[in-house]
C-alpha cells in the first residue's frame, strides 16, 4: 500500500543507535513509509552514540539524560510549544506516539494545539514490569494514566492479539494489532559459521544455547543462567554451552554468577550479520522474559532456524506455543532446564521444532504487516 501524502510525525524515547526491538521496529517503519511514497519526522532523544544524525536529517534529538535505572535508555522532556511550533512549520498530516512518557506527551499536546490526527502504540506491558518488581499496588495509578495517554488518540496499536484484548479490557478505545515481522534476508540458518561457534567456545558436537536481548531482571535472564547452570552440572558429556547477546543494567551481575565459567559467553550488543551468524550458529534459543508484549527475538530465533524454549504464559504464545516450541512453567529455572535438556538429547525433535518455527517466520512478513498498518492510518486520518 502506498503512503503517498503522508506525512508521518513519529515520537520515541527509543531509537538507533539504541539496540531493542522497539528502536529497532520503529526504524523500519520510518523506512517502510519513505521507501513507499510518504515523509517521516521522527521526534526522540539526543544519544552520544548517534552522533549529529547528518545522513538522516529527518531525525530530530531533543535533550535528555540517561534514565537512573538503566543507563543505556534516555529520558527528555521536550517543551510541548517548541515542539508544536516545529512541526507547524513541517505540517504533518498525523503524529505517532510510542511512548507514553516525556517525548509521547509533547507529541500528544503537538497534535492537539495543531489539531492533527493523533495515534500511539503501546509497545511495554507496564503493569507487567510492576507485577515482576512486586509494585502491582501502582496498577491503581499505572492503568488510569495509560488509559488517558493513549484514549486521547484515534487508535491504540498493540503489537499482539493478546496484548489488544488486554488493553480493550481495561477500557481502551480504538485498539487495533499492529504485529512485527521477520526479514527472511537477514536471519535464515545460512549464516551458521563455524568462527561465531568457534567464538562461542563450541565444537560442532557441542549443543550451544543462545539468548539475545537486554540484560535485566525483567528479560528473565536470571531464570536463564539458573537453568543453565543446572543444565551444565547434570550433563556429562561437557558440551553444553551458553551464549549470550544483549547488554544492560545486570550485566556485570550476570558475568559474575555465569555457568560453566568459559562455557558462557557474553558477546555484547550484536546488530547486521554478525547478530545473524550468532542466531544461526546456535542450536537452541531461550526465551525467559514474562513481562513481552510481542517478542521480536522469538520470531528471529524461529527464521534463524533454532527450536524455541518460552514461557507458557505471556504474549509470546502466539508465535511460541505447544506446537512450535517447547514452553515451560513460568519462571520455574527447574522446568526450563528440563526442557533444553529435552533438546539437546532429541535430535528429531529439534529438526520438527526448527520446520514449524520456519514455517511461522515464513508467515510474517514486513510488507504485509506494513500494508496493514498504512491501512489503519488512512481510516485514522478521516473524521
């Protein structure tokens, strides 16, 4: 679908250089829309990783600190007339927001001193994070504000079917599914290299379990290296190995209490072929996170080739279920180390899990999913 006359207005607190699924989506939707016909503006943080941006001069960093709990995310709080007053003189004919914080409320005041459409997509379960920090007393506070923040827009995108039902349930307006895809181009099991194996400290018989993603509490990556470590002490042939991509606020806790000791390796934020050959060069992928809205990786993961092991709970579901993968208990370690043990002695089943995981990747495809959301816009640009 085409976006000619489009002029989308875009405001993130999230976005590349950062490395997340949501920086990550919203980058291909600012391209999707260039590359068919319409113009992006998108509003966000400055990032001394970004530098000045001049290749992309589309892109404009308001002020911002680094947020206290996790330093690599950034916070600002840009005033709501300035902004208005730049995107007055860009005219944009509808502002997104994905966030609901400092830059998505000067988006949604933006719009409605210029009296442009406004859309937001909820891209973090909120009260999910409040359940795992045990805060769901502020559930009293968090919904009211979410329902304010995104009721004030013609449409609510939620990146799951799942994820939608929950917010129409708590009284959100508009709701429509805005899933994620996959690029086939880029993660595909021929970017297995036996020097990113060799990197992982693995062999070709040994059994390389990967995971991909921020190193924090909520991720479950404490569940994960339980498991492993578990995995690790009962195997005795020693070719359990565990690999790791991502970076975050429990990194330097992580790499203190690794398993295995080399037999964990902690490979940073990935990005290009590089993340393609670590997906590929593994044989199992984990999942630990309950608190994921849709879970990019999983679907990375699946087109890379890797069976799945996910939560049996969560919005993950939807991509990782009994069919797919193998699911465990919650954050039950004990559970999830019994079913990568599963995986690593049943060669036939990994083969059926990594077809039907291909099969889903197969199914979701970005072009599709733009042609759907191109479609919401147009119906949220009318009366």
């Amino acid at each position: 679908m085409a976006a000619v006359g489009l002029r989308l207005a875009l405001f993130t607190d999230t976005y590349t250089p950062q490395v997340n699924g949501v920086a990550r989506t919203l980058e291909r939707l600012a391209a999707a829309v260039r590359a068919r016909g319409g113009e992006v503006r998108v509003e966000t943080v400055a990032d001394p990783l970004a530098g000045t941006d001049g290749s992309a001069p589309w892109i404009v960093r308001r002020p911002s600190m680094p947020f206290w709990a996790y330093p690599q995310l950034r916070m600002a709080a840009p005033s709501h007339a300035r902004v208005a007053d730049d995107l007055a003189a860009w005219k944009p004919t509808l502002v997104h927001a994905s966030t609901p914080f400092g830059v998505g409320i000067a988006g949604r005041e933006a719009a409605r001193m210029l009296g442009v459409p406004f859309v937001s997509s909820y891209h973090t379960s909120f009260p999910a994070y409040l359940r795992h920090y045990r805060l769901s007393a502020l559930n009293s506070v968090a919904w009211p504000f979410l329902r304010w923040f995104h009721n004030s827009g013609r449409r609510t995108f939620a990146p799951s079917r799942m994820v939608a039902d929950e917010l129409e349930a708590q009284g959100f307006h508009g709701v429509r599914v805005w899933s994620r895809g996959v690029d086939p181009k880029r993660f595909d099991p021929r970017f297995r290299s036996a020097e990113m194996r060799a990197a992982m400290g693995a062999g070709p018989d040994d059994f390389v379990v990967a995971y991909v993603g921020r190193l924090a509490p909520e991720k479950g990556v404490h569940t994960a290296m339980e498991a492993m470590r578990t995995l690790m002490h009962e195997d005795t042939t020693g070719r359990v190995r565990f690999a790791l991509a991502g970076d975050g606020p429990d990194e330097d806790k992580c790499r203190a209490s690794a398993p295995g000791g080399a037999k964990t390796w902690f490979a940073g934020a990935l990005s290009g072929e590089t993340l393609s050959a670590f997906y590929a060069s593994a044989d199992a992928f984990v999942f630990p996170s309950l608190t994921e809205t849709f879970g990019n990786v999983v679907l990375e993961a699946m087109a890379s080739g890797l069976p799945v092991v996910a939560p049996d709970t969560g919005a993950t579901l939807e991509l990782a279920n009994e069919r797919t993968a193998l699911t465990f208990k919650g954050a039950d370690a004990g559970s999830l180390a019994r079913q990568l043990a599963r995986l690593r002695d049943d060669p036939e089943l990994c083969a059926k899990l990594r077809e039907r995981g291909r099969e889903v990747a197969a199914s979701r495809t970005w072009d599709s999913i733009w042609d759907g959301l191109l479609a919401d816009y147009v119906a949220a640009l009318s009366p």
